[in-house]
C-alpha cells in the first residue's frame, strides 16, 4: 500500500536539508531549588540550532497557536511525569529579539511551570515568520486531542499564512482535502454552534448535518433540540431532512427512527470524529458490525493507515 502518513513531522518544514545529528547532550531542567548557576550547552549545529537551558520565563506562547482549551488534568498529570523523569524532548523555540517564542512544546512548558522547573531545554532553530507559523500550526493540527473547530481554524490559518489551497494544506498536513474540506465547512455554523463543538457537547458528525440547514436561526434551534434530547448523527440527520422538505413544501420523508442506546451512539460519533469519515454501527446480541464509508483508494489507505495505529 501506498505509504500515506498522517504526520510527515517538523523536520519536512523546518528544513530542506537531511537530519542532522542531535546534539551530544540535551540538558535537563531541575526543580527551581536546585537549578545549577552553570550548565554546560550544546554547539550549535551546522543549521544553527542549538539545544538551551532557558528560564521559563524567557520564553513566549507563538501567536499562532490554535489550541484554545487545556485539560487541567492532562496538564497535571503531565507535570507529575515532569517532576519524575524531566523533560525527555526539548521545546522547539525561535529567537525573538531577547526572548524565544515556541512553535511547539507548549504544554511541556506549561506543565514544567506547575512542576516547579525554574529552567526546560529548548531547541533553539533559526526561523523566517512563515515558517515558524506552518511548523507551530503542523505540529498541533497533527495532534489527536485537538477539537474539531481548533484544527478548522489551523487549517483556516494556515491557508491564509501559505497562501494556498485546500488541496496544499492537505499535502502539508498529510490529510485527504475532503477532511481538510469538511473541517473548514465547521467555520460557516454560527458562534453558539461551534462553541457546542469545542466543548464537545456536539461532535463533528452532528455538526456537518447542521450545515444543511438554511439559516443560522435553523442550526441554533435544531442543535439545542438534538442536545436537550441526545439524538444520534442518524436521528439528526432524519430531522434535518424533515426541515428541509417542510421549507420546501414537499411531503417529509417516512424516516423510522429507532431508540438505540446512548452507550452505542457515544461510540458510533467517537468514530466519526477519530476517523474523518461517515461510521456506521449495527447492533445485535449475536452480531455486529461497523461500516465505514470510504471515498476511493486514497481514503481507505488513509483509514486504514489510522486504524493499524491505533494498535
């Protein structure tokens, strides 16, 4: 099968040239009471990089980073793997004048913060503007634990940053254009409905049936309605349809919804949204199955690239 990555990683931007070495040593940050006054740092590399140990304080958040929630306690806990065995990656920063801004690592520093380390190692990298905004927006729009409408708004600046189409973000990014697509349409629902998808109250699936409403006066009401009621991707789909026929006069479609469990719509919509792609789940005491919708090879390459990660 064609090799279809979903991440190519930082170095495909950062840098035309084959990988160099790492450096011989990374430093390790230490608690704030027994930081050394001294510590020994790496050469710099032939690109000019060079690996520091750098007060938290001196280091700035990049502007173009599209997370917009941190989980509390993904953030704890990270800083109590921090206070066991250190920072194993450098952060990735850039020189801003006397500062360093990062393009990625923001959480490590975050977590560093509320571990007590008065100093983290960072991987210091000459930059141009550009290209520290497509790394810092790369790296996070790769991530898994990006909501929908932060990776709509990365791929939105990111397009706006390179200048380029759907179809090169996606080659950038190692994603199909239809996802890339698919994501940037969550950018047309209106505010109270993308704040529904960030908090998750509403997944993906749910809000790709909305934009077939006419109007955001539509979408508002059908979404609080699928809320307050816990209607499956299906079940909104099916009312969605019933709108769209009575606005147009047309007899409503015969739909026969069937009460499923809450259990089985929860998985069928946590697949939609880790796979980009239409799932479908059939349940039975005996049997079951899942389906999901492939658009051509690419796609199924692409799904089935994830799936055997997800091992």
């Amino acid at each position: 099968m064609v090799d279809r990555r979903l991440g190519r990683g930082l170095d495909f931007f950062l840098s035309g040239t084959p990988k160099q070495s790492p450096p011989a040593a990374v430093p390790q940050a230490t608690p704030a009471d027994t930081v050394p006054k001294a510590v020994p740092q790496a050469a710099p590399s032939e690109d000019g990089s060079e690996v520091l140990l750098l007060p938290v304080d001196q280091l700035d958040v990049s502007p173009y980073q599209p997370r917009r929630q941190v989980d509390p306690k993904e953030l704890q806990e990270l800083a109590e793997s921090i206070r066991a065995s250190g920072i194993l990656q450098p952060i990735l920063a850039r020189r801003r004048g006397g500062r360093f801004e990062i393009i990625a690592g923001e959480r490590r520093w975050r977590a560093a913060q509320l571990a007590g380390q008065a100093k983290v190692p960072v991987l210091v990298r000459p930059m141009s503007d550009q290209d520290s905004a497509v790394a810092s927006l790369v790296e996070n729009v790769q991530r898994e634990d990006l909501n929908a409408m932060e990776k709509a708004e990365a791929f939105r600046a990111l397009m706006h940053t390179l200048g380029t189409t759907q179809e090169g973000i996606a080659k950038h990014v190692g994603f199909e254009r239809s996802t890339v697509s698919n994501f940037l349409r969550l950018l047309d629902l209106p505010a109270a409905v993308q704040a529904h998808v960030s908090r998750g109250t509403l997944s993906m699936g749910h809000a790709r049936c909305l934009l077939a409403l006419p109007d955001n006066e539509s979408m508002i009401r059908c979404a609080d309605q699928c809320i307050r009621e816990a209607w499956s991707v299906r079940r909104l789909e099916a009312e969605v349809k019933s709108l769209l026929a009575a606005s147009t006069g047309a007899p409503a479609p015969k739909t026969k919804v069937r009460t499923r469990p809450v259990w089985l719509n929860e998985l069928e919509e946590t697949l939609v949204d880790s796979l980009g792609a239409p799932v479908a789940i059939k349940y039975g005491r005996k049997r079951s199955q899942i389906v999901i919708e492939c658009a051509g090879r690419d796609e199924l390459e692409r799904i089935y690239q994830r799936l055997t990660k997800a091992e």
